[in-house]
C-alpha cells in the first residue's frame, strides 16, 4: 500500500515544465512598465510646472499613478482584493524565502527580500493601476491583455505539470486554482469596464454624475443618523443579525481591509497545503523508520530487550500522525474566525473612536505619535498576513499537543484495559483540584461573614471595606500563612499555564496584545494595529469628512458665482444664482422701500451710480 501511494504522489517528479514562474516574474516586468508608462503619459499632471520647464511641451502629462488609495477608497473593493488575491502565490514564495535571485551573504539576505518585494510588487502593479485609472477604456485593454498573459501563462505551467510528489494528481491544480480563479474574475471585470467605458464613447449610455470629491454614501448615511433626534424603529432582527453579524449600512470597510482579508485567506489555504506536503514527506521518513523497527522486532521474534521500547516508539508515532491530521481542521476554522472576528473589531474601535471613546485602549496608546501610525498603516497588511500564519502553525502544534494529552490521559488506557485506573487517577486529580478551590472559596467566605463589618445601608450589595473582630482576623492569617504559601506554588504554575495556553491561543490576534499591563509598547502588532486605526480615524471620519466636503462644495459654488458676469432674465431658476445679482436685487428692494437712503449712498462708478439713482428716484415718485 506504502509502495502504491509513493508511486502514485511520483506520477510527475521528473517533469521539465517550458514555463519558469520566477523566470516569468522576471519578464513580466517588461510589460508592467510599459502598461505603467502609458497611464503615466494619460495622467495630468495637478500643478502645472513653470514655463522654462522643457517638460511644457509634455502638456503637463507624465503623472503619478496611485495604484491604490490605502486609506480612503471604498470603491471597487471586491476588485482591488481580488488583485491582492492574484498576488498569493508569490507573496508566499517570499514568505518561504525562496526568493534567491542574487547570491549575497547572510546578513544581506533582508536586502534580497526587499527587492522580491519591490519585484512583485511593481510585476502586479498594472492589475490596481488599472482599476484605479480615470481612463477606463484604455486601462481595461491593457488590464485585460495583462491579466489574460498571466492567466495563460499560469494555464500552461499547470497543463504541462499538473502532478506533483507530495499530493500526487493534480497537486499544481491545488496549489493555483485561487489565482486562476483571481485572474478570471479580473478578465471578467475589465471586460465588464471596457463595455461600459465603449458605451458611453458611443453615447449609448447616459453620462455618470461626478461622485463627491470627498463624502461617500454610507458616511453621509452615518452623519444624518447622528443629526437625528429619535432613531428609526429597527425591525425584528433575525438570528445571524443577533448571534453572529449585524449589518451596520452605516459603515463600510475600506478596500486595504477587504484586500487584506482576501489575501489571508489565500495565503492560509496555501500555508495549510503546504504544511500538509511537509507532513506528507515526514510521514513517509517516519514510515520508513518503523518499517526498520518492525523488521528488528520480526528478527528478535518479539522477544529483544528493545521490543517493549520500540511498541512505545510505534505507538507514539502513530497517534502522533493521526492527532496532527485531526487538529487540522480545527486549527484553520480558528484562523478563519479570527479574520472574521478581526473585522468585526476593526469595525467596533472605529466607530468608538468616531465617538471619542479611547477607554479600549491602554493608556500608552490613546496618543500615539504620527510618524509611528503612518509608518504602521503601511506594514499593517504585511503583518496581519504573517500573524495569521504563524499564528495557525503555532495553535496548530499547541492543539496537537492537547490532543497527544486527551490520547494518553483518556482514550489509550482504556484501549488497553487500564480505564479504571485512568479514572481512579482522574478523580484523584479533580478531587485534589476540587479540595484546594473549595479552601480558597472557605477563606473569601469566612472574610466576608466573620472578619467585616455589616452593612451600612439596606440597599448596599457589599459590605463596607472595615475590618471587624481583628483578633481572630490575624489569628486566622497567622496560621493560613504556611498554608498559602504551597497554595501560591500551584497558582503561580497555573498563572504561567494560563499564560502560555492564551498567549499561543491569541497569537494570531493581532487586534489585541498579549502582553501584561505596562507592557503593551513591546507588542509591536498591536502598535500596528492602534497606528492603523488612528490613521483611519483622522482621515475617514464621517463627521470630519462631511464637514470638509460642505468647505469645498461651498468654495466651488462661490468660484462658479465669482466667474458667472451675465444673468439672463429669460433663464430658468435653478440652485445656482449669481451672488452679485442677488446682493443687487436686495439693495433694489432695500432702496425702494426707504427713498431717503438713496440720497445717503456711496458710490463707486459716478455714471453709473447717477445712472442708478435716477432709476431709484423715479421709482419712488411712482
């Protein structure tokens, strides 16, 4: 059985693929700057440069090109996480440090890194140019023929390899079929943009309304919520609402926290396929080796010295293997809720600091410095992704070792008929346990009833903190002392065990540190985490953005006011009138209905004010 799951998982170890993906990754460089220069010539310069500048003659072209807004973007969310998608593969080629294009020493090696991380990024930078680019015809031809390169070339490294040595069939299928899938729902969405973007060239369809320079819709929702004096009656909620997730309209997840997600979900599924192949290549080393025992134990007919000893090794190995294969599942649905649950968190300290309530974070972190949350929210994404699969190896090794406990402790002695000693032991254990609780709650109870002075008041829950009877009380802590002192022994293992249990429990959790009080600045996650969040909270705040929109809807509408010279009587009245025609049909009114001001007025054009103040007159005397 061994020989025939070797020989199937060998099915393609000797295949020569015509494809290279890092030699690929190298290439495709060519035509992301090409892509990269043909945006960057449509895009407009903002200012203008100075007329002696040579670069005029480019008619202000050659702009930046922001691939992605990381802060205030909640547009096309789904479509930048699924470009963070396409990029799992080789951002878990750099986890595993398999990037080797240069031969430098070890202590270079960051420097290596660095460059296969500006490598990658600058390889998939056309798929965020190009969903971000105000030019969407030319961006979903490029965005489409860029993606569709990558989708063929990813087709054919499959194609030509699909079996591999640790999976056996289809093991290249496993491990891309999530950037195939990526990839087709960018063909798809760039078709989709190109259509759109031919229809209204050709008029088909009407024009969109400028969006708002700043507002959203759903922080605009948010401030009118605020602005109300009585909240809507909320129907009944249904049970995923109040068990699970409440849907908040009110609140949207910017694109850097769905890409994020998107990515980790990805990269986890590929960092449990491939701890699956190390496991499979340990399993078949282990196998191997208790092939070999097994031929000792056959040679000596049961009966060597080592015989007892090599039946525990077996034993050990075998339930080794099937407890790392059950706690597989566990461990990833921890990891998945997490990402989930990290979202919910994000959502609930946003809008408590939206509220001004800094009470849920550590006092060192209520006024973090600028610099830091700038520098956090640009490794923040980074970091959460290598928590999380980190965080699944570590909690996956401490279930293993819970699970190697329950089989020693509960189910082996009873597979080999020793159960009523495992349960004479375990009710030794829980009585020893049960006997030592029960003291401790003895000692709050006797405090409270003997050692306290009553109540002053009927209503009061407690009893005031007044010592009563103090002879008995030091009595009564004399002779506890020695005793407490053993007790303290188990409460300080069972503080470190609960320690570590949470500390590795948590580890994934990059939204709360693990570290005691006082100690929260070396939790440099956590620091990543609050320098994100405040940098959210000054740049995405409803009411802050609300407000800086009415400024520049209003700064517009007096620049238009400004550049209006003619009103035409004929024109139909609409929201925009000219501030100048208003202001002098108000003095027309004003002038009118008191004759004597006429006489009093300043003017400033002497034809025209004599021009004007006969009009006035003569509309007086009628």
């Amino acid at each position: 059985m061994l020989a025939a799951n070797a020989s199937t998982r060998q099915l393609n170890v000797t295949c020569t693929s015509s494809m290279n993906m890092e030699l690929f990754l190298h290439y495709s460089l060519i035509p992301s700057f090409l892509i990269i220069l043909v945006l960057s010539f449509l895009q407009r310069q903002e200012h203008r440069r100075q007329k002696d500048d040579t670069t005029h003659l480019l008619e202000s072209r050659f702009g930046i090109i922001m691939p992605l807004d990381f802060v205030g973007t909640f547009s096309n969310r789904w479509s930048y996480g699924v470009a963070f998608g396409a990029t799992a593969n080789k951002v878990m080629f750099l986890f595993s440090e398999g990037y080797q294009t240069l031969q430098v020493p070890q202590w270079a090696q960051a420097f290596v890194l660095l460059i296969g991380g500006i490598e990658v990024g600058l390889s998939h930078f056309p798929f965020f140019a190009c969903l971000s680019s105000d030019f969407r015809l030319v961006s979903a031809i490029l965005g489409f023929s860029y993606s569709l390169l990558w989708f063929a070339v990813t087709v054919l490294q499959i194609s030509q390899c699909p079996h591999g040595q640790f999976l056996g069939r289809y093991e290249a299928l496993v491990f891309y079929w999530p950037s195939l899938l990526c990839l087709a729902f960018l063909l798809g969405r760039f078709l989709h943009m190109f259509v759109k973007a031919l229809r209204l060239l050709l008029h088909w369809e009407p024009q969109e309304e400028e969006k708002p320079v700043l507002l959203e819709t759903h922080q605009a929702k948010h401030v009118k919520q605020l602005l109300r004096k009585a909240r809507p009656q909320e129907g009944k909620k249904s049970w995923f609402q109040t068990r699970v997730y409440e849907w908040d309209p009110c609140f949207q997840f910017p694109s850097r926290m769905i890409g994020t997600i998107v990515l980790a979900f990805i990269c986890l599924y590929l960092f449990i396929i491939i701890e699956f192949c190390v496991f499979v290549y340990v399993r078949d080393k282990l196998d191997v080796f208790e092939g070999n025992l097994e031929n000792y134990i056959t040679y000596t007919n049961q009966t060597g010295i080592l015989t007892p000893y090599i039946q525990q090794v077996q034993e050990l190995i075998s339930v080794a293997k099937g407890v790392w294969v059950v706690t597989i599942l566990p461990a990833s649905l921890t990891c998945v809720s997490y990402l989930f649950h990290i979202l919910a968190c994000y959502r609930k300290h946003t809008k408590r600091l939206w509220a001004g309530d800094k009470h849920f974070l550590p006092l060192k972190f209520r006024d973090p410095s600028p610099s830091e949350s700038v520098a956090a929210i640009a490794r923040y994404s980074g970091w959460q992704i290598a928590y999380i699969l980190w965080g699944y190896l570590i909690i996956h090794v401490m279930q293993s070792l819970c699970g190697m406990m329950i089989m020693y402790g509960l189910v082996l002695p009873i597979t080999h008929d020793r159960g009523l000693e495992m349960l004479r032991g375990l009710g030794l254990g829980l009585l020893t346990i049960s006997i030592v609780v029960g003291l401790m709650i003895l000692q709050v109870w006797i405090a409270t009833s003997f050692f306290l002075q009553p109540k002053l008041g009927t209503d009061d829950k407690q009893k005031p903190l007044a010592l009563n009877n103090r002879k008995a009380f030091h009595n009564f802590n004399y002779f506890l002392f020695f005793y407490n002192v053993l007790l303290g022994l188990g409460a300080c293992l069972s503080r470190l065990l609960i320690s570590c249990v949470l500390g590795t429990w948590l580890i994934a959790r990059i939204d709360r540190t693990i570290m005691q009080s006082g100690y929260e600045r070396a939790d440099m996650g956590f620091s990543a985490w609050v320098g994100m969040l405040y940098v959210d909270h000054y740049h995405t705040n409803p009411v802050l953005v609300s407000f800086c929109h009415i400024l520049i809807t209003d700064h517009k509408e007096r620049k238009l006011q400004k550049t209006t010279k003619h009103w035409c009587l004929g024109q139909s009245a609409g929201p925009h009138i000219s501030a100048r025609s208003r202001t002098r049909w108000l003095l027309l009114q004003t002038l009118i209905n008191n004759p004597r001001l006429i006489i009093l007025r300043k003017s400033k054009s002497v034809h025209g004010s004599q021009e004007f103040t006969q009009i006035l007159l003569t509309c007086s005397d009628c």
